[in-house]
C-alpha cells in the first residue's frame, strides 16, 4: 500500500491556511446588530428629549447586568429605558459604568474605536464601578459581558449594543 504523504500535507497547510485567512479577516469586521440605528442615514436622529441624557455637569450611570444564563444587558439611568436600546450621550458627560447586581464584574469593549476617555476594555464590578467621559462624536456599536462567579455553564452573559454621543 502506498502512502501520498506530500500531497496530503500540502492539502492540510492550503486548508490551514484558508481558515487562518477567514480568521484574520473577520478580525477587522465590525459587530452588526440587527435593526441597529448606526446602519441607519441619520443615527443622531434618535437623540430627542427622553434618549438623551448627561452633561458637563451631570453625570450619567449605565446599569450592566446579566440576565437569564448567556445574556447580558446594559441600563441606562434614562427614565422608562429600555436594556440594550440605543441612546444618547453629550459630549463632556461623565458616564459611570456599575452593576447594581451583587458579586457581578462587567466588560464592556468599544474595539479600536473607543468613544471615551479610557484605552483598551472597561472593566470594572460591583465593588468597582468605572467613571469615563465621552469624547467623540458619533455611533458606536459595543459588546457588554456580565459574570458571576461560582456558576458551573456559562459563567458570562454577552450581548452587543449600540450608543450615539452627540455634539450638541
């Protein structure tokens, strides 16, 4: 019997090298979500009166959470909002990101383009809240990570979501 060793390993390294391709590419694809309001022409337009909050001089607290087993959900301290909806931020507002769940840590990761005040992930816990200040303009789509200790399956709950920091 007579084994092609050559051609089996040169077939394996093309393979190889096509999923290492995918993965490296997917890399620099930004999240979607799905009915998102920056795919939309116009995302500052959902920036009235109710989705908007913060100032100079008063700052604005996001609420993450996990809920249920694989899900994670961020508040903000907007009246009657809604988790994981988009809204809005004025430039020069203070935002501290907290959890008002006990024994919970949090992440929340922008990608390279970060709105805030503060290089690389925010991460932070129930002992721990994190203050940042917006600083760019514009719509940005973000993924939150929620975790509780001690739990066996699925330690964190994620979701990914989207925020507009405005100018005005």
């Amino acid at each position: 019997m007579k084994v092609y060793r050559y051609p089996a390993a040169a077939l394996c390294l093309f393979v190889l090298s096509l999923l290492l391709a995918g993965f490296i590419i997917g890399q620099d694809t930004k999240k979607k979500v799905k009915n998102g309001v920056c795919s939309s022409s116009n995302p500052a337009s959902i920036c009235a009166e109710p989705s908007t909050c913060g100032s100079a001089s008063s700052p604005y607290t996001i609420d993450i959470r996990r809920s249920g087993s694989n899900y994670a959900n961020a508040k903000p301290s907007i009246p009657d909002a809604k988790a994981n909806k988009a809204f809005c931020i004025k430039v020069g507002t203070t935002v501290i990101f907290s959890t008002s769940s006990k024994n919970t840590g949090f992440v929340i990761d922008f990608g390279k383009d970060n709105p805030f005040d503060h290089e690389g992930s925010i991460i932070g816990g129930a002992d721990r809240p994190i203050t940042v200040t917006a600083k760019h303009p514009g719509c940005y789509t973000y993924s939150i990570g929620a975790c509780t200790p001690g739990t066996v399956y699925g330690m964190c709950g994620n979701a990914t979501t989207q925020l507009i920091i405005s100018a005005n």
